[in-house]
C-alpha cells in the first residue's frame, strides 16, 4: 500500500534506499517512478534536475 512522504527520515530513507515515488500537484500525478536525488525543508530534486515544492505537492512510495 502506498505512502505518503512528511517527514525529513521518509525522504532520506527513499534516496538512501533508491526507491522510486510518485508525485501528485493538486490531484494529478506529475512524476512517475521518480528518484529523488536530493531534498531539503523547500524543495525536492529528482535525478534528471527537476525541481517540486514540497508545499504544493504530495509525495507516494510506489508501492
């Protein structure tokens, strides 16, 4: 069952692990299978560079 990401531990673990996520802007799914390559308190930046506020969008595991 999906979950969704909140906190600093679930980003980290899903860049540590190299699980792939799903994010959603206001109900619509925007990246699929995505790798997070960094994070901080504002942003997060998937492998190919692109940035999503973390404010605007929700994170899922894939599985």
């Amino acid at each position: 069952m999906p979950k969704q990401l909140k906190l600093e531990s679930d980003f980290n673990r899903y860049i540590t692990f190299s699980q792939p996520i799903n994010i959603f802007l206001q109900g619509e799914k925007i990246g699929s299978n995505v790798l997070i390559e960094s994070h901080n308190d504002e942003t997060l930046t998937d492998e190919s560079g692109t940035h999503y506020v973390k404010s605007a969008c929700v994170f899922m595991s894939v599985r």
